[in-house]
C-alpha cells in the first residue's frame, strides 16, 4: 500500500505512536515543509509583477499557520472580526486583510473600518449600509461572474443559487449606491466556489469577471478568488491539480486583459484549502471494533466534533492505518466503516471503505486535514477540541496550540 505520509517522510523524526503518547489523541499534525512548498506554488501561478496571494484564514487560523504565511510574503482574507483579530495578533499588518464579508452588522463594519482594514461588500444593502457609516470611504465589491463550481452544493459561491455576491444585473444600482455616498470602490472580487480540479470554470469565471468589472472605473485590483482543489483520493492515484497549465491560461487572459492600459490594476487570488489541506493530517486511535448486522464498525475517537466534512459534505477523506509506529501492510483488506464517538448515527468518518485489516489500539491516520479541519472544529457532546502540533523543516514535533481541558469548558460560565 502506498503511504503518501512515508513518501513525502511527513511525521520528520517521530512517528504517529510517539506522537500521540505526547500529546494525546485525537492530534491535528502538521508539516512546516508541505505548507511553504503549497505556499511557494500559488505565489507561482502568476507570472505577473502586481500579482498578490491572499490566504483564506477559514481555512485553518492557527496562529503559527499564519506567521508562517506572513513570513512567506502573503496576504490575507478574513471572514470576520475574530479572524481579523487573529491575523492581528499573528502580526499581518492592516494594508495586508481584507475583510470579505457577508451580511455583517454596522458594528461589524465599524470594527474594520476603525482598523484601516478594506471590505468587500456583497450586496446594494450592505454597500449602501457602508455609506452611511463611512461617507468618502474606500471599499471593494464582490461580483458574481454567473458561473459556479465546487465539490458539494454547499461550497458553490456563485452562480444562480448562492446567497453571495452582487449579480451583473445589480451592478449598475451598487455603482450608484456607492456614488451616493462618494465611496470609492477600489477592487472588486470573485470566488465561485471549492475544490474545483477541473480550470475551465474558474477562468471562464475570470474572464467573464474582468469584463463585469470594466464597469468600474476607479479599481487598484481585481481578486479571482481561491477553491484550488487538491486530490483527496491521491492513495488511489488521484493527482493534483495542473497549476502549470492553469498557469498558462491565466498568463494568457491577463495579458489580453493588460492591453487595455491595466498595468496599474494588481491581481489577486485567494487560496486556502490548497496551501493547507495536505499540510495537515488527523491522527486517532481505535477503541472499538464490532459487527452489527452484516456491517463492521471502526470505532475511533476522531468525531465529528473533530472532523465534521464527512458528516456535512460526505467527503473523502484518505486514511493510513499505523500500529507501533509504522504503517500497516494491505495485504488483507476489508470493507469498514469507521465512525467517531459522538452521539450521533452519521458520525461516520468513512462509509463501505477498503483498508488493511484493523486491531484495537491501531492508530488511523486521515490525510488532507490541514484545511476546515481545526477552524470547524466545535464542543459537541462537550468533546474537548484536540491539539495542534507542527513538524518543523528539521523534523521536530513543536506544539503549537494546547489540547482542551475539562476546565476549559467552563470558562465562559465564569
């Protein structure tokens, strides 16, 4: 069996077991390698002087992630005051967030505007709520280009059937709120949705997106948006997205796009799950095995609470199985279904899936974890959240956020 963590030496100088006698289980583990390698290929995509990479923190926000990011020269996107906060405190200076909203309050507005941090406003009402606020201010607009992609109907961000974005029919009466208020709207941007592998319809998105944002005639940049997918079945040969030729593509349509006397307008994009997904895995051990009717059950303590994609997306996620320390032949395998710990019939991490023939106290190993991992991540059944641990470029384990504890939960109380 191929084991993408022993091919790419993910775990450096430890390995699962001695990981977990650490830092206990479940255990977010990440790979300081993979993540600037991910980071050095997006900031690659554009051969371009004005292009910038902005990190979409929903992704996964953990603080030693972000220092990392900003290291590497990136932006970055948040969704709400808190990640503002976050990227703050990670040391992201205000001219390098933008605030991607999406129906936020007046408070909300005020705590960015307060902070010198742009926003993207995503429809009439919320720009005409801006103006009110902040007469003369600075903002961008977020377009819906009419075309959507995405793994799960619940990550299509554009398109017909989304709750995002201002549509090319209201772009003239967003153009006239802002005047109203003599806002000058300097960037508009797009996202059509996530983990698309396919580039057709995100640079037929760009290219309808540019020719919507010739309507506005005060831009410094456009944003094409992220939802760069990655191959979450790559045990079974699945490869990676074709960047290069994406690459090419983009090159190509930005070019066109320049001969308009554009030089000036700087391009964006905002990746997230590509940076962080195969950065990260989930390590759990096995505390239960049985048969109920004609089903084998894995019981793990990898619940939903821990990983919710499976349950709210039904993904696939890629699983190792390691016992002392090393992975396990499939010479034997079956089919199992492994499930969590919480209280609920669809806490199912993997559903009818082929793996090597599992004991008690094994450890599994769930690939491709690093990305709406942790940041979903909740108290459910008041389940404690895990911790995180980063693999440094050496090879060394180094905590970088404490596991929970029962204290914890009552904090709030208090």
């Amino acid at each position: 069996m191929f084991y993408f963590t022993e091919s790419v030496r993910f775990f450096g100088n430890t390995n699962p077991e001695k990981l977990i006698q650490r830092y206990g289980s479940p255990l977010y583990v990440y790979s300081e390698t993979i993540l600037r390698d991910r980071i050095h290929e997006m900031q690659n995509l554009l051969q371009d002087d004005t292009f910038v990479v902005n990190y979409s923190i929903k992704t996964n926000s953990n603080l030693e992630i972000l220092k990392i990011a900003l290291e590497e020269g990136l932006s970055a996107d948040a969704m709400s005051p808190g990640e503002i906060h976050v990227l703050l405190e990670a040391g992201f200076p205000a001219d390098r967030i933008f605030f991607v909203a999406n129906n936020i309050s007046e408070e909300e507005m005020q705590y960015a505007i307060d902070r010198n941090i742009l926003i993207s406003l995503d429809c009439v009402a919320q720009i005409e709520q801006f103006g009110k606020i902040n007469p003369g201010g600075r903002c961008a607009v977020r377009l819906n280009p009419g075309i959507g992609a995405g793994h799960h109907k619940k990550v299509v961000t554009a398109g017909k059937n989304t709750k995002f974005s201002v549509s090319e029919e209201d772009v003239d009466a967003a153009i006239q709120t802002a005047g109203k208020y003599n806002l000058q709207i300097i960037g508009v941007n797009q996202h059509i949705g996530s983990l698309f592998m396919d580039s057709e319809p995100y640079t037929e998105a760009v290219k309808n997106f540019l020719s919507i944002a010739e309507r506005f005639d005060s831009l410094e940049f456009v944003d094409f948006g992220g939802g760069f997918g990655i191959p979450y079945k790559k045990l079974s040969g699945e490869k990676s997205m074709n960047l290069s030729d994406l690459s090419v593509q983009l090159s190509s349509i930005v070019n066109e796009w320049r001969k308009g006397k554009r030089e000036n307008i700087s391009i964006k994009t905002e990746p997230g799950r590509y940076i962080a997904a195969e950065c990260g895995v989930l390590l759990g051990q096995v505390h239960a095995i049985k048969n109920n009717a004609e089903e084998k059950y894995i019981g793990t303590d990898i619940g939903m609470n821990v990983l919710v994609r499976p349950s709210m997306y039904n993904s696939w996620h890629d699983i190792e199985v390691y016992r002392k320390g090393h992975p396990i032949s499939d010479f034997e395998c079956e089919a199992v279904t492994v499930v969590g710990n919480i209280c609920e019939t669809g806490d199912i991490l993997a559903a009818q899936r082929m793996l090597p023939m599992i004991h008690q106290g094994d450890i599994i190993c769930v690939l491709d974890a690093g990305a709406y991992g942790y940041s979903m991540a909740s108290n459910y059944n008041n389940r404690l959240r895990p911790a995180e641990v980063m693999i440094d470029a050496s090879g060394e384990p180094h905590l970088i956020r404490r596991r929970e504890t029962l204290d914890d939960l009552m904090l709030l109380f208090q």
